[in-house]
C-alpha cells in the first residue's frame, strides 16, 4: 500500500467513525502542524469538508476560510460564501464580516466588471458583525462609516456616518475621535468619561495619564459631577502642581461639593483646614464638615482639631462596620476554602479596606494583618504595604521571621508603585538588607505550617511562589492541587489551566501523581482547559508507568478512566484491554459505568461507579 493510499484509507476510516467535532479537531491538527500531526493544509481541507458537511459549524467557517484564502485549494470566493452562510446561520460570528467583504469584493486586486459589489447585503453582514464582539467588530464598524460617508455613492448617508463615527469614538479610536473635531463639543459626558476611561486602565497598551486628565477636564466642563471630582484630584495629585491648579482644582471640588458630591466636600474641609488652593478658613471648614456630616458638630471654629477628613474616614468605617465584622468573621472560614459572603466591592479591595479599619479606627494589628496579607495575595498592592506595617508593630525584632514578612510585603508593594511603601523603604533601608530577606527555607516552612493548619489561601500563595525557585520544584505539586480542586483559590474557583502548569512542573519530583492530575485535566477539561482526549491517553500512560516505577499500586479506576478515554477515541480494542485490567485489579467481575455530567457552567465532569 503506497503512502497516498494508507492515507486515503485512514482518512475514509476516520470519516466513518468520527463525530464531526472530532474531524474538525484532527483538520484544525493537520491545518496549523499541532497535537502531533504534520502540517498538511490539502489533507486539513477534506477533514473541514466533512465535518461541514455534518453540520459542525466550526469546520464551515474553517471550510469557507480556505476557500476565501486559497488554504490547501485554490480559491473559489462561491464556495466560500456558501460555507460561510452556512456557519452564520448557526451564529459563527467570525463568518459575518468575511461575508460582508465577499459582497464588496474586497477578495478582488484590481477592478472586475464581472464583480460588482452588493451594497445591500454587505452593509447587511458588517452590522451583524458590529452588533457582536469579535475581532472584527471595530473593521466592520469602520466599514460602514467608509460606506454611509462617500457622498459619491448611492449609499451615503450623512446621519448613519455620524452615527458610527460616534461609535467608533465611544469605542476609543484614536482616528475616530481626531476626525470628530469641533462636532464633538455638543457630546454628553457621558461619550468624555468613556474617552477617558480608554486611557485609564494597566490592561490598556495605550494608557496615557494626560489625555485621561483630557477627558475628564471635557467631562466636567459638560457638568459630570463625578469627572469634576476626579479632574480636581488628577490636578492635586500631578507632582508639578502650582498655584494656578491648586486653585482651579479648589474651583471643581467647590462645584461638585455644592452638587451633595460627598468626596469633594470632605476634600473642600481639608482645603479650607490646610490652605490648599484658597486661603484657611476654619468657619468654611467647619460648615462643610457640618455638610458632609449631616449632624449637629459644635458652633465654636476654634475647637475644630481634629482633622476632618480623618474624621470622615472614622465616621465611614463606622457607618458600614457591620459589614467588615461581618466578613473579618468569616476570614478564618475564607482561609480554609468556605468564604461565601457577597459584597459589591471587589472581594480584595474590601478585605484591604477592612485591614484599614482594624489597623488605624480600632489598632487590632492582629485581626488587620489577617484581612490585609489575604487581600495582598489576591494582588491587591496597598494591601501588601499595610501587611508589613502590621508585621513591623506586632514583631520589631530584626532578622525574626514577622520582620522578613514585613520586607516581603513591603518590597511587593513598592515594587508595584505605592508611593508610602516606596518611601518607607528609603527611610528604612536596613529593614530592607539581605540578611532581613525572605529566604526559601522560611517560605517552604510557612508552606508547611499552612498546609498542616488547611489554611488553603496562604498555603497556595507561598507554594506558588516557592515552586518558582530553583531547587524547590516540589512544592508545585502543592500550588497544582489547590488550583485543581480551588482551594486557596479566590471564592474556590478551579484554574485547570495553571493548575497543568504546576503539575508539569512537578513531574520531576512526583512523575506518578503529576502525570494523573494531568491526565485528569485532559480528560475532563474545563475550567480554562479544553478536553483533549488523545492528551489524557498519553498521561494516563505514564502515570501507570510512574507508579509501578516507584513500586506504587496502580488502582482500578485509573484504567478505567484510561479505558473511557480509548473508548471515545474510538480505539474499542484498547479499551477493552483496560477495562479487563480494570475488573482483575478490582478483585471483581465487576461492569464498570461511565456516565458524563455537565456542571453549571457548562463544564463536562466524569462520573464514574462500579458494581458488581
């Protein structure tokens, strides 16, 4: 049999027996040279084929891309559009600006007679795919502001070009928002906030503090009573501030205040206290201490000395400590996996917010330190400095292990920007000096102690943080099993994803348990992961090698889930072989069930249970 020949007979083979998500899978395998197949872009092509021809709406669009490419054919733009209307009818958004393209003939290098474009249906397609978030969104809606703007065209239309101009501004185009110009004064605030926003954010490439201070200054100057607070702030903040911002940041704290804007009135009682952009004026900051307050505060301005923003933030933390008691008194809870109480603030920022509370209104260093190195774990870096300001007052002692924790915290959290944590490193170098470092004997200790005292959250952080270092790779088989079964885990979410990236890490120190958690992972999926059965076969393998290696007993479950795994695959012989393995290791003759459940979220979990 010729080589052209055993693959022709694989291939009919594989169409007999395959589901079409299964031929999709090996075609996309054979299209980008992965899971083990060499790139064959023709071979990819007839696996896309068939699995299109079953309905999978995946392989259409895949079929209609090679098609509209020339991938592995040559290119037929009819076959493509057949293939991708049969992926848009099953919602396949990518196939909805491809579509739009073929009916403006966008495939065409140069002018073709024969080819007229379909203004209609084009339009049509590109506000399908501007309707969806995809990464054609933004090219769609930049195509129909190129059509409805040609005033050559029969299709111009001034109001639908605004419109996706508009759009396309809200979006945060920079080119959109140069193009509107003077038309964009008459904008709510709303359509500025947006715009600021689009440059205030560390998950943004193009994050640019001056065109944030921009927007908001045009948010305010269109009345958001919020924007006018935050363009005083940014003003107050700046390090090059003079007079002239100080006064007009006084200027918009003074409007919003006048709004019942409550954090620019308690700014207004520290302006007027310390002479910050407007001359001190202790009656003015008493009536807006009296006004942010809303309660009676004594008549006579010269015992006004305490300082009343401090005193606001006493007065809050107050307000809603039944709240914080109510989370501190779950932390020990949360520690050990069964944190469950909702709050609308972010889950860290409130655990950091009630550390504040703890350490500064009630000076329980002990109940702050518990809230604020929890909420630093979850990457929450002011929290990371008030942990070492709490390690600091409950052990002051040089080189002790509280005042290398103390360095730690206060090391990430001036290495991630917080001003107060950088200065007190300035002024506090020796804290700071090797021998007061966080060494890896004390990281795997507390590891340890945490793990024996099933405080999930922070043996987790210093597994994960430990297994990075050379010579302690082990402790990656620890990081790995919290994320598997999310424990230690932000509200016990499971992340299967690093999770594998932990066990594989350990394989070196624990090849037999690493290689059945990954082989678990694979054939489960979920949880950031997809099922790769091929994958689980592969793992699974070389646990049971690993495990008779070591002189451990392989059990009869793993070559049950072995054998569910050549099943789906569709490799009956093996499988067979397996659960044979399976029922003489059990000691029984036992039938062996497996049953697929979906959670949820839509996760699939393999249940398994046998009897005899």
């Amino acid at each position: 049999m010729t080589a052209e020949e055993r693959r022709s007979y694989e291939m009919e083979a594989d169409f007999r027996i395959m589901s079409a998500g299964e031929l999709c899978d090996i075609g996309y395998a054979y299209d980008t040279g992965t899971e083990g197949k060499p790139q064959d872009k023709e071979r990819a092509i007839q696996y896309y084929l068939k699995a299109a021809e079953m309905g999978n709406v995946y392989a259409q669009f895949n079929a209609g891309y090679c098609y509209y490419f020339g991938n592995g054919t040559e290119q037929d733009i009819s076959q493509s559009e057949i293939w991708f209307l049969e992926a848009a009818k099953q919602q396949h958004d990518a196939a909805y600006y491809l579509l739009a393209l073929i009916y403006l003939c966008a495939y065409q290098e140069e002018e073709d007679e024969e080819d007229e474009p379909d203004y209609d249906r084009a339009i049509y397609w590109c506000e399908r795919a501007a309707s969806v978030e995809t990464c054609d969104t933004i090219s769609a809606k930049k195509k129909l502001l190129e059509i409805y703007s040609d005033d050559e065209s029969n299709y111009y239309d001034g109001e639908k070009a605004m419109y996706w101009l508009n759009t396309l501004a809200r979006n945060g185009d920079e080119e959109a928002i140069e193009k509107l110009g003077s038309n964009g004064e008459d904008y709510p605030s709303e359509t500025w906030v947006q715009f600021a926003e689009q440059y205030n954010t560390d998950k943004k490439k193009n994050k640019d503090p001056e065109k944030v201070t921009y927007w908001y200054h045009k948010a305010a100057l269109a009345g958001d009573v919020k924007s006018m607070c935050i363009f005083a702030n940014r003003l107050m903040e700046n390090e090059d501030a003079d007079e002239i911002d100080l006064k007009e940041a006084f200027y918009w704290h003074k409007t919003a205040a006048e709004e019942v804007f409550e954090h620019s009135q308690f700014q207004l009682i520290h302006m007027y206290k310390d002479g910050i952009g407007v001359e001190k004026n202790r009656e003015e900051a008493l009536y807006w201490t009296k006004k942010a307050f809303d309660e009676k505060v004594t008549d006579d301005a010269s015992k006004v000395t305490v300082d009343p923003a401090l005193e606001y933030n006493v007065k809050r933390m107050k307000i809603i400590s039944n709240n914080y008691a109510k989370l501190v008194s779950e932390v020990n809870n949360f520690s050990k996996g069964s944190y469950d109480v909702d709050f609308d603030m972010d889950p860290a920022e409130l655990l950091y917010q009630a550390a504040c509370f703890w350490f500064y209104d009630q000076e329980n260093y002990s109940m702050a330190l518990e809230c604020a190195e929890i909420a630093a774990m979850r990457r929450n870096t002011n929290a990371g400095h008030l942990a070492a300001l709490c390690y600091v007052r409950t052990s002051p002692e040089f080189a002790s292990k509280n005042s290398k924790l103390a360095s730690w915290w206060m090391s990430y959290a001036s290495n991630n920007g917080v001003k107060d944590a950088i200065d007190f490193r300035k002024r506090f170098p020796a804290l700071f000096t090797n021998d007061n470092l966080m060494d890896r004997e004390l990281m795997a200790k507390l590891s340890n102690e945490y793990y024996d005292q099933d405080d999930y959250i922070r043996r987790c952080y210093w597994s994960s943080v430990l297994s990075k270092k050379e010579g302690y790779e082990s402790f990656a088989f620890s990081a790995g099993k919290c994320q598997y079964h999310g424990e230690g885990t932000w509200k016990n979410q499971k992340d299967y994803q690093m999770a594998l990236d932990f066990f594989v890490k350990s394989l070196a120190d624990t090849p037999d348990s690493s290689a059945h958690y990954i082989a678990e992972i694979y054939l489960t999926g979920g949880y950031g992961m997809e099922r790769n059965l091929k994958e689980a076969v592969n793992w699974y393998k070389k646990a049971i090698s690993a495990y008779k290696m070591y002189g451990k007993e392989v059990s009869s479950n793993l070559y049950t889930d072995l054998a569910h795994a050549c099943m789906k695959l569709g490799k009956e012989s093996d499988a067979l072989d397996y659960y044979k393995k399976a029922e003489k290791l059990a000691l029984i003759n036992s039938q062996v069930i497996v049953t697929e459940e979906t959670d949820e979220d839509g996760n699939v979990r393999v249940t398994r249970r046998m009897y005899s």
